[in-house]
C-alpha cells in the first residue's frame, strides 16, 4: 500500500530547508532591513522585494477557481520545474525508475534523464490508450512513478478513466496526471480524486487555456503531506513577484479566459473539416486539446514546404506510432485559413 514516508528519498526526509527572510518573518512591519534588498527601490518602481515564497494569494484564488483546498496546490516555474521536483524528491537516482507511454510529453523522459532516474518506456495502444497490462508487468520494486498525460501530447486524447482508477488502486508509487490541456477536454479531470488518493498529483499549467506561456506557472496539485516535501526542495522565491502579480490579475477575469476556450474548440472543429478536405491529408486524431495531430502523405516534406511559407508546426513523424503526423496548434481563424490556403497550394506536388 502507498506509504509517502518510504517512497520519500532519505535526504529529502532528513533536509532541514533553507529559510528564507520572507519565511522566518511573516507578519507586517514598516522597516524591512532583513533580506538585503535595494531600500530606494527600482527604476521600475517596484519589485524591490522579493515575493512570496509561499504564493499565498495567488494560491487561494488558485483554489477557488479549481475548487480545492490551498494546502493541495504547489506552484512552479512552469510545469516543468513541478516534474523536475517530483523526481527529485521521490526518486533515488542511479536506482528508481519511472514509467512513461511514448508517445508523449518529451519533459518526463528529459527530467528523468538529468535525474538519473530509469525511463520504462511502456508504448500506448495504437489507439492511443493506456496499455495497463504492459504497465503494470513494468512495475518492478524500485518503480516510483507512472506518468500518464492526458490529454495527452502529442495525440490528443484522453486516457482510459477506469485504468487511471485500477493504477491510483493498485501501484504504491506516485501516479502523475499531466492536465495541461483539461480545460479544451471538456472533461473534469482528476481534481476531484485527490481526495481519495494518496500518490495522485495531477499537473495543470497556466501555459495553455490561460494564455500565460511567457509567466511561466505551473501547478502541481495533491495531498498536503506532498505539497510539503515539493515546498521544503524547491528555490525558495522559484515564482517571481511579477508572474504572481500578473497571473492574480489575469484570474481576476475568469470570463476571458472561458472565452478563448469557446474559441479554441470551435475553431478546432473547423480546422478539423477543413483538414479532412485535404487530398494530403490521411487522418487527423480526435483532439480534446488545443492542437490536431494530422497523418499527411509525406509529412517531413510538408513541413517543410510550411516552413518555407512562414509557418511552423510539429513535426512529429519520428514518434512512436506517428509515422506522418504533424501536430498542428489551433492557431486563430486568419491563421487556420493561411495554413489551409498553404497546403492546398502545395498538395498537388505530394500527391
Ligand atoms: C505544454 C505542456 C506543459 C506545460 O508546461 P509549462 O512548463 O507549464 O509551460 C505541461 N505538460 C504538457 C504535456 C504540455 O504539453
């Protein structure tokens, strides 16, 4: 059964973490003379002090919005640094191994890489799903991780819900759910079971449906008790007063975020028809994200006939179980139609 304290690194347990001026002082006072920071301010007038280490404010609204607890949610540098942190501190490198199903996000292998953690790559289905059979003959003693992504990039669809469930019952390491596109799904996720599981962490970003790539959030949500141990290893000030303060603002306006999404889907679907129509074109993915993976007839020529008409996509032939597939952000209703245009221009010579 799921015991955090054995699947928690021996350093990390013992580490007394560092303790920032902003931690070890929390209250209020008119005379900050305890971080070293430029009194006089800045010529930008502000962000002389560093931020909240602890994200409290932009956590709770966090928490609203998502319906959960503050004390559930970790926030990072992008998503990225969530990934990096969860390996960090749950697997013993040169021992532990983490379990992935390519094709997928490439930052689970990378992270893990740099991590020296083993990669067992379990492929999915070729309709994309969860192998759980193969999954579970992987585990072996020193599996701490299975990192499932869903939506899942770069294919699109969402996972098996039922063997999601039988893996948070049945395997005694942490079970990841990659979110970052839930909100194009349609779905709810696996926010609501954070209670009833233990080694559940489900990852969503600020990058995709909020539009806010270039602030660099990400959130990693799950018990109390593993929030704790992220917060204890991560740099004490990793996300900057400046992304806290515009991320809040951003969130103060839920509704236009909700309405890039409506946007999204449906220019998604259009896309879709369009793309159908296209002699070149083999298969196209249903999506529950915010980009298409597309089957051409010859996809690495293609992509370079876009690039040369100003427009990058994906290349993603070289995938496992995408021999062909380009993956192919919605991109605005003038943008769409500039690709389409490009490819009906060029088509002819593939075809
Ligand atoms: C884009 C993406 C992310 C987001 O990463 P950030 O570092 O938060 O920008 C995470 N996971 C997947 C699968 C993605 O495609």
């Amino acid at each position: 059964m799921f015991d955090l304290d054995k699947l928690t690194r021996k350093n990390i347990k013992a580490l007394q973490p560092y303790s920032s001026a902003r931690e070890e002082f929390k209250g209020r006072a008119d005379v900050y003379l305890d971080a070293n920071e430029n009194s006089t301010g800045s010529v930008l007038n502000g962000y002389n002090r560093y931020p909240d280490p602890l994200q409290k404010k932009l956590k709770e609204k966090i928490g609203a919005i998502k319906g959960i607890g503050a004390d559930r949610i970790f926030l990072g540098n992008g998503s990225d640094e969530c990934i990096d942190l969860l390996f960090r501190c749950f697997g013993e490198p040169g021992t532990d191994n983490a379990i992935i199903c390519p094709p997928t996000y490439g930052m689970y292998e990378v992270s893990a890489n740099i991590n020296a953690i083993g990669v067992r790559k379990v492929p999915l289905t070729t309709g994309f799903d969860l192998d759980e059979a193969a999954i579970l003959s992987a585990v072996d003693e020193h599996t701490k991780f299975i990192w499932i992504c869903s939506p899942n990039n770069p294919t699109g669809n969402t996972m098996n819900t039922a063997v999601v469930e039988r893996l948070l019952q049945t395997f005694d390491g942490l079970v990841i759910v990659d979110e970052a596109y839930i909100d194009f799904s349609g779905k709810q996720g696996w926010l609501p079971a954070l209670g009833k599981y233990g080694n559940l962490v489900v990852l969503q970003t600020s990058s995709k449906a909020w539009g806010l790539a270039g602030l660099r959030l990400g959130m990693a949500f799950a018990s109390p008790a593993i929030v704790g141990i992220l917060n204890k290893v991560k740099p004490p000030y990793n996300v900057n007063d400046a992304t806290q303060e515009l991320v809040l603002r951003a969130l103060a306006n839920m509704e236009d975020a909700a309405a890039r999404i409506d946007t999204i889907i449906s220019e998604r679907g259009s896309l879709e028809k369009k793309l159908s129509q296209l002699d070149i074109v083999e298969h196209i993915y249903p999506s529950a994200a915010n980009f298409l993976l597309v089957k051409v007839k010859q996809a690495s020529t293609l992509y370079k006939k876009l690039l040369g008409a100003g427009i990058v996509v994906r290349d993603r032939s070289r995938e496992q179980n995408c021999e062909n597939c380009l993956r192919i952000t919605v991109g605005t209703k003038q943008e769409n139609e500039k690709l389409i245009q490009t490819i009906q221009q060029y088509q002819g010579e593939f075809l």
